[in-house]
C-alpha cells in the first residue's frame, strides 16, 4: 500500500519502514515500474507515452487535459485479440494480458511524470486491450486504484467491446464503476462485420445486459459509437439507435473516425456527422460529438499501436 500511496519507486523511499526492514525486503523484493520509451507531445497538449514492459513488450497511455481535468487513458493487455476492423491496436495481434500492478505503474509513471502541482482526476480503461477479456487483474487494479490511490469509482470508466457475462460479473461483484460499451453498430450484420465479437454476443443480448445492469440511478451507460462512412452513419442508423437504446439509461459518445495510413474506412463529413447527432438527440438521448484529442500524434481512439 505504501508503494502507491507514496509513489515509491524504490524501497529505500519508503522511510516509514525501519532501516533493517527496508534492507530485508531489499534482498527478497524489488518495486516494479514502467520505463518511458518515448513521450509525444500533440497541438492540443494530449501526451502519448510509450512504455517497455519489463519483458521488453510495449504499450501505450495518453493523458488528456480539459480545464481541470487530467484522464489517463490506460491499457489493460499488450496488443488486442477483438480484432475490429476499424482499429489500428488490433492490426498488432494480441501478445500477452497486463498484470495488476502494470496497469496501476501506468498512472504512477504518468502521475510522477507530470507538473507535480497537477492530479490525474480520471481513468478510462480505453487504451490497448479488452480489460473485460482480462478480468481478475483488471479487477485487482481497479481495487488498487479505488482502495490505495484514492481515485473515486465515478471517475474510472471502464469501456468494453461487450464481454456480456464479464460485464454483469464486474457488477455482481461490486465493481460499479462508470460502463461504456464500444457499439459501433446497429444491425447484427454490420457489428459482426466490424466487430467479431458481436458473433458471440449480439446486439440483442448485449443491450439486454445493458438494461439489467444495476447502474446507480443518477449515472448512464455510455455508448460509444465509432462514424464510418457509408457504413454505420446513415440517417437510417441513427434511428435504429434511438430503438435499440429503448429502456437503457444511456449517452452516445458519437466519434467521427480517426484516419491512419492503410485504413479501410473513411471518416464521414462534418454534416453526416451533424445529422446523425439531430436525428439521435430527437429521441430524447443525450448524443455529444467526441472531440478527437491527439489525432496528430495517433493518441485518438482506435489509434494506438506501441510502435516505437
Ligand atoms: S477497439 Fe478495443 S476491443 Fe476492439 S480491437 Fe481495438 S482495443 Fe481491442
């Protein structure tokens, strides 16, 4: 615990130990970290951090500024096995899961890296990974998160391409942090086109589980729905989503595609964009248009790589 809290990088900081005891555990232990590969800079202040894991893997961290607030968007696995198609972490495959401790020295590699008069104020498990395909490590940092570094459950959201069974598991077991469901789609054919995942879980069951989760009442599931041209933006699509979503207490993240050299789909005009967001916001749906933080440096959703 004092590890996190003190954000101790080495155990002689830990001067709350005796001097013997720091010596002890010395010889039979070691406080794990992150080593900055690299740090990029975009326009909009957005930082995408490169990190080596200790077995030489990579992975990615972007930290967002907005006013006063600081969100790290984390990893939870090196690479991606979900394979959607409009995602460039998926073109690298899937390597290995992160362990707990992992996922938490992102925050902690960020959080000394930063002005120190500044706080990351939330975390979004939306960097690279299923985290629900990864369950009892990503279960075991959200405790370490939540318990020891003092960060709220109302500021962790956790977003999934929609692992039905984990997601309700997640709740069962008392992890109510914030859901966002990575959607995409609004037929069968399409999703299972662009997300394999929906062969195994369809938008049925997926929105079924949606209805039953036992979100507090004043929260929302927030739905984040990727605009591909002439595949998922129609006016027809919007329409669908406002049945689709009957009965959920939901927010639509709509997210115009982020383009990347060798990508398969194109981002939509500003003006489909616009449509889309009337069409949905007459049902009565809060629908926000995602600003695309970090685009120039590839840290914008579906972006990350961990090339080097
Ligand atoms: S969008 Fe998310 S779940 Fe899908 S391949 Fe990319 S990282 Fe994996």
């Amino acid at each position: 615990m004092r590890i996190y809290t003190k954000k101790a990088v080495s155990i002689d900081e830990i001067t709350e130990f005796s001097l013997p005891l720091r010596e002890h555990l010395k010889g039979i232990s070691f406080i794990s970290g992150l080593r900055i590969v690299n740090r990029l800079v975009s326009n909009d202040g957005t930082r995408k951090y490169l990190f080596a894991l200790g077995d030489g893997h990579t992975i990615e961290s972007v930290l967002i500024e907005d006013g006063e607030r600081l969100t790290l968007c984390v990893s939870s696995q090196v690479g991606c096995a979900m394979g959607c198609k409009f995602c460039l972490t998926a073109r690298g495959g899937f390597k290995r899961n992160l362990k707990a401790h992992e996922i938490c020295d992102q925050i902690l590699c960020v959080s000394r890296d930063i002005e120190p008069e500044r706080k990351i104020t939330n975390i979004v498990m939306m960097g690279m990974g299923e985290p629900l395909s990864n369950y009892k490590e990503v279960t075991g940092a959200l405790k370490i998160m939540m318990e020891w570094l003092n960060i709220s459950k109302r500021r962790i959201t956790l977003s999934t391409a929609g692992f039905v069974p984990e997601l309700e598991r997640l709740y069962s077991d008392g992890f109510n942090v914030n859901p966002a469901i990575s959607l995409n789609a609004t037929t069968d054919d399409t999703r299972s086109m662009i997300m394999p995942v929906n062969k195994r879980y369809n938008l049925k069951t997926l929105l079924s589980a949606c209805r039953r989760l036992p979100i507090p009442e004043r929260r929302r599931i927030t739905f984040e729905y990727v605009l591909l041209k002439d595949i998922n933006d129609s006016a027809e699509d919007a329409a669908r989503l406002i049945r689709l979503l009957k009965g959920v207490r939901a927010k639509v993240n709509l997210i115009p595609f982020n383009e990347y050299d060798g990508a398969h789909f194109k981002r939509p005009d500003d003006t489909t964009v616009l449509e889309f967001q009337e069409i949905v916001a007459r049902g009565h749906i809060s629908v926000f248009i995602r600003k695309s933080k970090g685009r120039d440096i590839l840290a914008a959703c579906g972006q990350l790589r961990a090339s080097n």
